[in-house]
C-alpha cells in the first residue's frame, strides 16, 4: 500500500484508511474476533490510518481498536474525535446529548481515548462536529496545547466551514479535514476542498461508498434491516434506489473494462482527485476490506474520470444524503449544483436542572436519538461504509 502526507506537517498516512466505526457501531457491528482479525489483516495490507471516535459506542470502538492494535502501535496510525456530550447511561445515540467542546471537556475526552486505546499519543485528533458556544480559536487552542505535551501529535477538524477552517489555521496547522465525500456526495467540490488546498490542509473522505450504496450490492431498503439508519435516509428510499440505480449500471461499464468491482472504482475516483485525499472506507469482513484495498492499484484513465462525473452530476444523483434535520450538526452545507441548502441549525439547551459546568451543550432531538439502537444488516448487504 502507498502512503500519502496529510496537511503542512507531513503526517504520513496509508493512502486508504480503514474506517472502524461499523465494528461496533451504527451498522451491526461484529463480533470482537471477527473486528480484530480484519484490523489485522488491514495491517497486513497496508491499511494502517484507522479512523474511530469516543461516541461510537458509545466508547466500545476505541476499545476495541486500542485491543487490536496492542503489540502494534508502531504500525498503524489512530485517528480519533471528540466533541460530544455523552450520558454515563443508556444506549448508542441516545447517550449523544449534545455537542461540548469546552477546553476542560476536550482535556477529558483526550485522557478517556488514551485510556480505551492504550496508547501514550493519540496522531491526529479531530473535533467531531462544531461547538457554536466556543470558537474555533479557543478549541484550537486547547488542542495545540495537547500537542506540546505529547498527548496528540495532529489536529483535525471535521464537517466544518471553509470560514471556520480559515479562522483555525491561524492558530496551529491543521493537518486534516474530514468530511463526506464520493460519487454522489461533490459538495466539497465546490468549497472545503479548495479551502483545504489553499491552506495546505489534507482532506480525509467519510463514506467514500456512499453507506455502501455504491458497491451495487444494495439494490432496495427491503434488504436493510428495521432499524438501520439508512432507512431514514432520501437517498435509501425505495423510489430514489431505483433512480440511483440507473447510475451505477453506467458505472458498471467503467468498471468491466478495468476488470474491478463498483466499490473500487468509485474509491479509485475518490483518491484519483489528488495525493491529498485519503477515504476511509468501513469494512467489517476482510473480504470487503480486501476490495477496498485493491483500489489503491487502480489508476483510472482521464477520460474516464471524465465519464464517472458526468454520470453523477447534481442533476442526476436523486435524493439527500441527510434529511433536512440530520444537517443539524454539520455547520455550513456548500451548495453543489442547486440541491443543497446552507443550514446551520443551534440545538435546544439542556433543561435547567442541569449543572452549570454543561449547561451549554445543546440536546438531540427524540428522533435524532432514536436512531441509536439499529439491528445488524444481513450478511449479504455490503458494509454500511465510515459515516463520520
């Protein structure tokens, strides 16, 4: 596996990551054998940048990748995230009451990671989701302080603005921005990403499938179990699948001449937009992950990444990839063609019985926690993919 540099700092990266959320979180999960054993064998690959975060669990995935990669430490390179409030009880989401990143909270959230991944530095570090009670600066701040004291070596922001990313860098590199991107999610096209250029900031691609959309293998939400998330999604809708479907039979034929699966290609395009990219596809069977992986041979021809666009055009993709409320938490949405609206939603306060140190953190909505607890998918659906 090639390596590629994130950000002015040069952190050197597998060229493909390995998203680890699905392992226990969001999709199922797996079981811990099964979870360990793939993280292994991604490391047998080559696949080193494993991406998790303290509320994937919550807090059961950097367990997990903090026991795969005992005995390893020198070969692999953690991503993880903070910048949530978690409730001690309860179950998946419902515990994410709010966004908190207050100085002391992110000096608690950094000990607790360190605790769970058994490591003494955690490489890159990012804030999960924008905090509009504290600014950028004084988050920033905090997390540079992290750096001079050897707990992080990298910084990292995730689904932020190009304003807010501006305002950042100011205050230390930032070496990575992480953010949905694929075939049938541009929108970074037509802003953070040329931000991240400018600055010389890596961009980090969430769901580089399309929650496993564009590997073909899921081809109506019949297939989904009751509960997974992706149910609630527009693009998982049963009308919208059959639209998008038509999309990936011409992507099917870029994919026949170069003898690969739709998985690789539409990786293959994610990482042939420059040596600044790296996606991190999730993959809770080595057998996926082995797809994935052979991505990273995959050099496709101009004229076909010529081809691949013009077959996911704005216009020609149906559906969001959230529904107007999930864009709660993502601070600024760039508009790619006309379809996107610039949202940035502040969530409720915390009731007045709560304490003064948490007041600020805003609270989910009822329907943004149920999504917590999601029955595991059929073995025969494809890896939901790393949604951030």
């Amino acid at each position: 596996m090639k390596t590629r540099y994130l950000g002015k700092e040069k952190f050197q990266v597998s060229a493909l990551g390995l998203g680890c959320m699905g392992m226990s979180f969001a999709y199922g999960g797996a079981e811990t054998s099964q979870a360990i054993n793939t993280i292994h064998a991604a490391m047998d690959m080559g696949v080193t940048f494993l991406d998790t975060a303290e509320v994937y669990g919550p807090f059961d995935n950097e367990v997990l990748v903090g026991k795969a990669i005992k005995g390893f430490r020198d070969k692999v390179q953690i991503a993880t995230k903070f910048g949530f409030r978690i409730l001690p009880t309860g179950q998946g989401l419902e515990r994410m009451v709010g966004v908190d990143s207050r100085p002391a909270h992110i000096r608690e959230s950094v000990e607790g990671s360190l605790k769970r991944l058994n490591v003494g530095t955690i490489d890159l570090l990012y804030q999960h989701r924008v905090d509009p009670a504290v600014p950028v600066e004084e988050v920033v701040g905090t997390m540079a302080d992290l750096v001079k004291e050897g707990k992080i070596r990298h910084i990292g922001l995730s689904e932020v603005s190009a304003q807010t990313l501006r305002r950042a860098c100011k205050v230390h590199p930032i070496a990575a921005v992480q953010t949905e991107y694929s075939l049938w999610s541009r929108e970074p096209e037509a802003g953070i990403l040329h931000t991240c250029r400018e600055l010389g900031v890596g961009f980090v691609p969430y769901s580089p499938l399309g929650r496993g959309f564009l590997t073909g293998t899921i081809t109506d939400p019949g297939v989904l179990a009751a509960d997974d998330f992706r149910r609630y999604l527009p693009r998982f809708h049963a009308e919208t699948m059959r639209k998008n479907q038509l999309l990936l039979e011409r992507l099917q034929q870029v994919a026949t001449r170069y003898d690969a699966t739709l998985a690789q290609i539409a990786l293959a395009w994610v990482m042939s937009k420059g040596e600044d990219i790296v996606p991190i596809p999730g993959a809770r069977k080595i057998a996926h992950l082995r797809d994935n992986a052979g991505a990273a041979n995959i050099t496709l021809a101009p004229e076909d990444i010529l081809t691949i666009e013009h077959i996911f055009t704005a216009d020609n993709v149906t559906g969001l990839r959230y529904t107007q409320g999930d864009f709660d938490l993502i601070e600024k949405i760039i508009p790619y063609g006309q379809r996107m609206v610039i949202t940035c939603v502040t969530l409720s306060p915390l009731p007045n019985n709560s304490s003064s140190d948490s007041a600020h953190p805003r609270r989910l909505t009822a329907r943004q926690r149920k999504k917590g607890r999601r029955k595991a998918t059929p073995d025969a659906v494809a890896d939901g993919d790393q949604p951030g």
